[in-house]
C-alpha cells in the first residue's frame, strides 16, 4: 500500500526546451575536491534564457580552483540523460496532474540560473505555511 505525503506544495522545475536541459547536465563538471562547475553557456533572446557558464574562478573551464582538472561525471552522457528524461516521463509527470487537483502545484520556469534563485525562494515562502 502507497503511502500519501503530506506537502504544503509541489514544485515544477521546468526549462524552455528539454535541450536547454540536456546541455545543462553535460555541461557538469567536477573536482575531486568536491567543487562543482558547469561550462554550458545557454543564451536565446528571443525566449529570455540567458544562463551562462558556472567556472571556476580563474576561468579556465578545464581546472579546478584548486589546480586538479575538472571531469565529468561518468553517468553525464547524452544517453542516460535521455534514458533518465524517459523514466521522469513514465513515472514523475504522471503526479504533477495529481497534485494539480490538489492545489499545490506550483510551476517554476528558469530563465536565467542561478540568477532566478531569489525568484524561487519567493515563491517556496509565500506559498508554504
């Protein structure tokens, strides 16, 4: 028997095109160190996005801060980021018309990156209890 959670309110993360998405998470990287980066640079006018790369400080897409070079994760192929959009497809976009019904249901379009994080926050306060 499926246990119901008890939420406040749901959030729907989305982007403008699922490609936007794909870039996103083949444009991770990371350090051993445990710092992560992102050399993706989406930008199209014409629909407001505009999300450029998260590199280190220094710039160089290639190293770390702390001189280590940056990697990819092994499971950042284009690949399995499809197979994983399908699975989201099957079996998590089925709920978001459940809890729509239910009035919690919130959606979030980023835009903008990091830049929407205040965006965000706003809404997760105005709308919990």
């Amino acid at each position: 028997m499926e246990k119901e959670l008890s939420l406040d309110m749901v959030v729907c993360l989305s982007l403008k095109r699922e490609e936007y998405l794909v870039s996103k998470i083949l444009g991770r990287r990371i350090c051993s160190c445990g710092k992560s980066f992102n050399v993706a640079n989406l930008e199209n006018e014409t629909e407001g996005v505009k999300m450029p790369p998260l590199l280190p400080a220094h710039g160089d897409p290639l190293k770390c801060e702390c001189g280590k070079p940056l990697n990819r994760r092994a499971d950042d192929t284009e690949l399995i980021v499809k197979k994983r959009l399908d699975v989201y497809k099957k079996e998590t976009e089925p709920l978001i018309s459940h809890y729509l019904l239910q009035k919690k249901l919130h959606y979030f379009e980023i835009l903008r990156g990091l830049d929407d994080l205040p965006k965000l926050e706003k809404l997760i306060v105005e709308n919990t209890k």
